[in-house]
C-alpha cells in the first residue's frame, strides 16, 4: 500500500456500513487469503465469495493470526470475532476494487499496463527485469491479472515504488473497464490478439475493442503494427501522438527486425530519428522475439538507453512462470524456481512448498534479493516469511543476504557464492527433505539444482497440477454442492502418478479416492494420504492390510462378502465395504438374483458397514446408448432400496463416471466417480474445450543421421527413405510405453513445433524419426503427447482409447509436476 488506511477513508472508499468498531489501527496491508497473512494487526481482511471457496469460512482463521478489522458481506460468521472493526458491505469485489482504486490514485509513479492475448506475463517479467536495475518498481506477482487478481497486484504499489508494471486479463465484456479504473495506466502495451474465439465474447473484434478500453487514459500505446486489426483499431480511436508502433518492416515508428544467426538472433532497430542500433539475443522462436521486441520499445519509451536495454537481454530467459517440482537425491523434492528472486515471488514458492507432502525437513536455497530499495527491510520481510512458513534450514548466498537474521528455530548458513555452497552441499546431508531453490538470474543457481537433482533418462511425462484442478473444478461445476467427488486414481492415477495427484486432491477437497489394488491403496496410506479409500479388486490375501491401512474394499460377489465376514467376525474387528451392483456392465457385482441372499449375509456379518452401493454404466459415453444407460440407472435405484432395506440405514449411491456426469447430471445421487475427465479428457467428445490436458510426454534427439534414397533403417529394415534426408534417432521406446504399433508412419511426434513421422519399427528404448527438411538438433526436445499432438487423435491411430495410452507410461518415465 502507498498509504495506510484509516477507518474514515476504510468507510467511504467502499461505502461499507460499520456493524462493530474494536480497537482500530490503521490498515498496511490488505489479505483474501487467511493463509498469506504475516502482519495481522495491521491487515484488513476480505471476504470473497469465490467460485471454489468463500473467504467467510476463513474469518476465524485470518482471526487468529491476529487481524482484527474485516469487511464482509453478511453478518453470519462474524460473532466469534471479539474486540474488531466489521464493515459490511454488499459486494466484497467491489470492495476489494474500490481499494485498489485509491491505492492507485495514491500512486504518483508511472503504471505500464499490459494486455493481449499472449505473452502479457512474459513481456511484464522482462520489462520488470530490465527495468529493476535501474528503478525500484512494483509488478505483479506471476500472472495475477484478473478481478481480484488486479487489485491484489495493486495493494504491492508502495510508497518507495518509482514504477509498477500490472497485467491486465479478461473473460467477459464489461470487466476491461473496471480493470482501467483499477490500473489507469500511463503507459500502455497492447501485446496481440489470438484469433481463438474467446469465451463470452461474439467476435475478435469485440474483445479487442474490449482490451483497448485498458488505454482510455494512458498517454502512451505500444503495439506491433504488423497486427493489421490492432493497428485499425488503435488508429481509428486514438490520436496518433499517444501511439508508438513497431514493425518488423520500415513504416511504423520504431522498425525492428530480426535475422537469425548461428547462436540466436540478431535484431536490427532503426529509430523515428534514424537511430541505428542492433541487440542480439539468443531467442529464435517467434514468440519470444516478439515479447523481446515489445519489451525493447517500451524500454525505450520510459527513457532507457538502447545500451542499458542490451545489457540486460542476455539474462533474459524463458520466464518460466511455473514452479517446478524435481525428484532430487536421496529422495529429497526440489522446487525449483530460479529464474527471478523478489519477494512476491518468494511468498508464492513458498506456499507451494507448504502445500506439498511433508518431508522430513523444510529447506530454503535463497540468494540475494536484488530488489532496489530498503535493503534492510527487505530481509525482514524475508525473515517474516521463514517464520510464518516455518522453515527448518536456510543456505543464504551473496553478500547483502548476510544481513539476514532468522528467527531461532531456523538454522542459516552463509556462503559468499554459489561456488562455496556447491563445494559445502555434499556435506549436509540432505535427506528425504523439500528444498525451494530460489535465486537470481546471476546466481546460477541452475548448478545448485543439477547437483541435487536426481539423474533422469531423457524421457519425461509433465503434469501440469493446474489443469487438473481446473477440469477437477469443471467438473464440479456440473454438480451440487452437496455431491460427494470420489477420485479414480487407480493404475498410477491414469499414468499420471498416485502420490502426487492424490495429495493435491486432498487440497482440492475431493471426497475419496480409489484404487484397482490393495497395495496400491497401501502405498498412498505410506505417503500420509489421509482421504477414504475404496479398493475396487480386493483379493483374500490382502484383507490384513486393508484393515491395517484403514482401506474400504468393494464387495462383488457372497463368497467374497462370506470370507472377508468371517475374517472380521475372527479378528474382532469391522470394516466399511462397498457393494457394487450389476446392472448390466457384467464384469464383477451382484445381480438381481443374489439379492436375497445378500440380505442374509448383511445381517449374520453386522462387521461390514455399507459404506456404499454403486453401479457401473457400460455405455455412458455415446447417445446410442442411453437407453440401455437409462434402463441401468432404473434399475440401480430398485436394487439400492432392496439393499437398504435389509440394511435400515442408507449408504452412500452412485453410478456416474466422467462421461455419465456429462449426459446424465440428474443422476449424480450422492457421488460420482471421476476419472479420466479429470486428466483432461473428455470422451464423450461434447466439452472438449472446457478441459485442459494434463500431462505431455516428452524426450530428446539422441543422434541425427544423414541417410541416402533407398537406406533402410531399424530392424527388420521396414524403414525405408524414399528421398535423400535425415533421421533423427529419439530417447523413447515401445518398453518406456511407446506403443510398437505407432511404427512405420503410423505415429507421428512434434519437434519444434513440426510433425515428423516415425520411420522403422519402434525400438525397446528408442524410436527414429523423419526429420528431412527440418531444422533440428540434437538434444531438442520431442513431444510424444500433448501441446499439438492430442492423445485421442495418436489413441484413434492405433486404434485404441486414450486411457490406454495414459496408463501404458512405463513407470520408469520420470514424472514431473508442476503449476503453470
Ligand atoms: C475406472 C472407473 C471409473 C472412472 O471411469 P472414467 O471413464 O475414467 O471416468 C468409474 N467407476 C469405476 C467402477 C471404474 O472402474
């Protein structure tokens, strides 16, 4: 915040309605989050009503951690709270909005506010990058550029800000304007425009007659003139002295162009006054030349020189705007976020460090912050953080970070650079342990991740925990509240790995899990996975562990209910089970006809508590059979009151796997069971566009090789080049799940954007490409599945279902998680 607020200017500022006045300090920081809260006297906290959480379950909490002035929107939840000052007022966001506002108008600084389609976050992270060397700006943190996602970037504007840097993203019509009340931008840049046909808007020209409205005010506009609707309608609706064009051609105000070189590109500026000067960055791809170019003229614009701008280029990388999760040595987790060090950021690693699965200890790699400004209070806020995160162990490298003083349950200890940490590491003994390896670009700390990172083949499966919880939230959009979600995760969770995606559904407040296996199961209860349980293929051998692991296996037929009853009766214990009814899938179940009997059983072993009664559709993914689907679900419903009436009391129902959810939400009864949806999939093919793929499978070119017209390659020679060419031998083969059946052309992956077919019968661990004409190299990377190369279509080409593919990933890929 610029300024504190006072409980008068609190009042008008959101026309809120004081219920209660406490003790009354004025307000510095600003929280929706009870969990980021680090200076709770003096913040006020906002109750948002979210889509997936509503801030009013978490006054008590913000509560305890000391705030004591909060604005609300009902007065329901707020009576435990003793001795505060509560506003009331009818919308939280517009509260939250009108905060921002003033914070903003406060700000006398210059604010860069950047829209479009792509790279916004990028271009704010290199501008923010080049321009912290010499200013001490403000941006927002990672790509909070949404309704709320604005006014939290702003409350970061303080008083010792020179500049800030804010991203603006929209959705819908009518929100861009309330984002230009919020930002009032001085100088604008205008990123691109994607020709998808963006949700909630009629056409492209709307949405960016939408984004435009960002500049209403500001006084400059930066934009590419190549993009002939932009420069149309940019010219049509403002005066050309507050634009500032860039072309790739000569005709715009500053022409750029660019010309690859043997290391990267070369990029070639002449300026309005003729000014000639050219940059070199080792980018080649289109896209980043593109953010590069619009970062450069803005650079320019607030006054740098083209010398200033060069030097900063080089340590520009591809912002990596994911925190990555990496297996380390000794089965240690890495975070590894070393692309930038500020303390926004540092906040947001390490609550994703907070979020994952306990270890052993909590360890924090940190260089200097290279953050203009107070250095002192930098480092207190930083010594905040490790408190409130509660961090066991800190390695500190640089020089200013020596001023660094933690609090007494952390250990520190200093090195003067990476090279003296890298050469005392080994000594530390780091074990089972989660380390945030966090520093700045000059640090190098990508050393200190290769020494602690554990060795991989070149073949990798992403996992992308943002996608599946935004289809995990789709799909919940498709429910009541009060519908339980159990979550398949059987067979290694589709492939994606159990232990990771079962612990973030625990976060996501999914209500129960599955397996095919026992052991399986007991792998999740070994890793604290603490959600119910339901072991669909439970077999005799394994009824000791069920029990010992607290795991609810499903009973399918009277001569498995008779043994696990008997087991039960003979070790004096009980056991929640589930019945799964026969409907018509005919795999495993109870029919109709061993319902009496049931009833029998269900009373001589009182031991086994129904937990729940389920059916499984065997055609809920196509119309054609909705009949039959309808006549299972009738059918599910006479069988479950025979059931509960033996019973007297009433288990949980369900029947709906992902694609049932989709056709038929009126029979999501108290749970359903989701599956492959939630890895981004959907099978009935009617909301593609609402899911977002989860994993990509990936390896590297190990050799490329120059062969004649009429060479054969692989074995049994069934390749063979009907040209003069390439072939490009990639790290993947038929043992790491790399179906032999995509041999010969029929598979194709995606090599720099291109596709290039598989040449020759696939190999164990290596499959050979097609590469003629192609620019590539070796060690590029080779996507397998995912991006362009959508997983139904290469299923369809074998002739099978993506959940094959999925599940048929060797465990010997490496599986690496991360939030983009
Ligand atoms: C695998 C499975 C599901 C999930 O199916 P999807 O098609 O992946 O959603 C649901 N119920 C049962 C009994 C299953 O075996």
């Amino acid at each position: 915040m610029v300024n504190a607020l006072t409980l008068q200017e609190l009042l008008l500022i959101t026309n809120g309605q004081l219920l209660h006045q406490g003790h009354h300090p004025s307000v510095t920081a600003i929280s929706t989050d009870s969990r980021k809260i680090y200076h709770g006297k003096q913040t006020l906290f906002v109750a948002l009503k979210g889509f997936k959480v509503n801030g009013h379950d978490y006054l008590m909490d913000a509560f305890s951690k000391g705030v004591r002035t909060f604005i609300v929107e009902n007065d329901k939840h707020i009576s435990p709270l003793t001795d505060c000052t509560i506003i009331v007022v009818k919308s939280a966001l517009e509260a939250l909005q009108a905060l921002a506002k003033w914070n903003r108008n406060q700000f006398s600084g210059v604010v860069i506010g950047i829209t479009g389609s792509n790279g916004k976050t990028i271009i704010k992270e290199w501008l923010g990058q080049i321009l912290a060397s010499r200013f001490d700006i403000a941006k927002s943190p990672k790509s909070y550029n949404s309704q709320t996602g604005v006014p939290l970037s702003i409350f970061g504007i303080e008083n010792h800000h020179k500049a800030a840097i804010i991203e603006a993203g929209i959705s819908l019509p009518g929100e861009m304007a309330k984002l230009q009340t919020i930002i009032q931008p001085n100088i604008g840049i205008m990123t691109n425009i994607g020709t998808a046909h963006a949700e909630g808007f009629s056409s492209q020209a709307e949405k960016l007659h939408e984004k435009l409205l960002l500049f209403k005010d500001a006084q400059l506009i930066v934009y590419r003139k190549d993009h002939a609707a932009i420069h149309r309608a940019l010219t049509d609706q403002f005066p050309s002295d507050r634009l500032v064009s860039w072309s790739d051609q000569p005709g715009g105000d500053y022409t750029l162009s660019t010309k690859k070189e043997k290391e990267g590109s070369k990029l070639t500026l002449i300026k309005p006054d003729l000014g000639l000067f050219t940059f070199h960055s080792h980018f080649t791809d289109e896209a980043s030349l593109e953010n590069l170019r619009h970062t450069i003229v803005a650079a320019l614009v607030l006054g740098l020189s083209e010398t200033q701008i060069q030097q900063s280029i080089p340590v520009l990388d591809t912002v990596e705007m994911r925190l990555t999760l990496k297996a380390g040595i000794h089965q240690c987790l890495l975070i590894d976020d070393t692309y930038n060090n500020d303390l926004a950021g540092l906040d947001i690693a390490l609550e994703f460090l907070n979020s994952q699965r306990p270890k052993k200890r909590k360890i924090l790699i940190l260089s200097d912050l290279l953050q203009a400004g107070d250095k002192s209070s930098v480092y207190d806020s930083v010594s905040n953080l490790i408190s409130h995160y509660q961090l066991d162990m800190v390695f500190a490298v640089g020089s200013d970070i020596g001023q660094l003083k933690a609090p007494p349950s952390c250990t520190v200890n200093f090195f003067r650079d990476t090279a003296h940490l890298l050469e005392k590491l080994p000594t530390y003994a780091l074990q089972d342990d989660l380390i945030l390896i966090k520093g700045a670009r000059i640090f190098q700390f990508e050393r200190v991740v290769d020494a602690l990172q554990e060795r991989i083949h070149g073949t990798v499966l992403e996992i992308n925990l943002n996608a599946l919880r935004k289809n995990f939230t789709f799909y919940k959009s498709l429910l009541k509240p009060s519908t339980k979600t159990m979550i398949m995760v059987k067979a290694f969770a589709y492939g994606g790995g159990a232990t990771e995606i079962a612990h973030h559904l625990e976060q996501l407040k999914a209500d129960y899990l599955a397996v095919a296996y026992t052991d399986e199961g007991v792998s999740l209860r070994q890793e604290k996975i603490k959600l119910p349980i339901m072991v669909l293929n439970p077999v005799q051998e394994s009824f000791g562990n069920l029990i010992k692991y607290d795991l609810e296996p499903v009973v399918y037929s009277l001569s498995f209910f008779r043994q696990l009853g008997e087991y039960c009766q003979s070790n004096a214990t009980t056991i929640k089970v589930h019945l799964d009814l026969d409907t018509g899938m005919h795999r495993l179940g109870f029919g109709e006809e061993d319902l009496e009997a049931l009833g029998t059983l269900l009373h001589q072993f009182p031991a086994l508590q129904i937990a729940s009664l389920y059916t499984h559709l065997a055609g809920a993914d196509e119309a054609l059979h909705e009949g039959y689907s309808k006549r299972q679900l009738a059918q599910f419903q006479s069988m479950c009151s025979t059931i509960k009436g033996f019973l007297g009391y009433a288990p949980l129902m369900h029947a709906l796997n992902s694609a049932g959810i989709v056709r038929y939400p009126a029979h999501q009864l108290d749970m359903v069971r989701l599956g492959i949806g939630l890895y981004g999939i959907e099978v009935n093919g009617l909301h593609e566009n609402a899911l977002q793929p989860v994993s990509v499978l990936k390896t590297t070119i190990s050799q490329i090789k120059h062969l004649k017209k009429g060479d054969t390659v692989g074995y049994s020679r069934k390749g063979t080049m009907d040209h003069d060419g390439k072939i490009a031998t990639i790290a993947i083969g038929y043992a790491d799940g790399y179906d032999r059946r995509f041999s010969n052309g029929t598979g194709q992956v995606l090599i720099n954007g291109q596709k290039a077919p598989v040449i020759g019968n696939i190999c164990m661990d290596m499959t050979m490409i097609d590469v003629t004409g192609m620019n590539v190299h070796e060690g590029d990377e080779v996507i397998i599945y995912g991006h362009g190369l959508s997983l139904k279509e290469q299923a369809k080409a074998i002739g099978t279902i993506p959940y094959e593919l999925l599940t048929n990933i060797s465990s010997r890929v490496k599986r690496v998680y991360y939030l983009d």
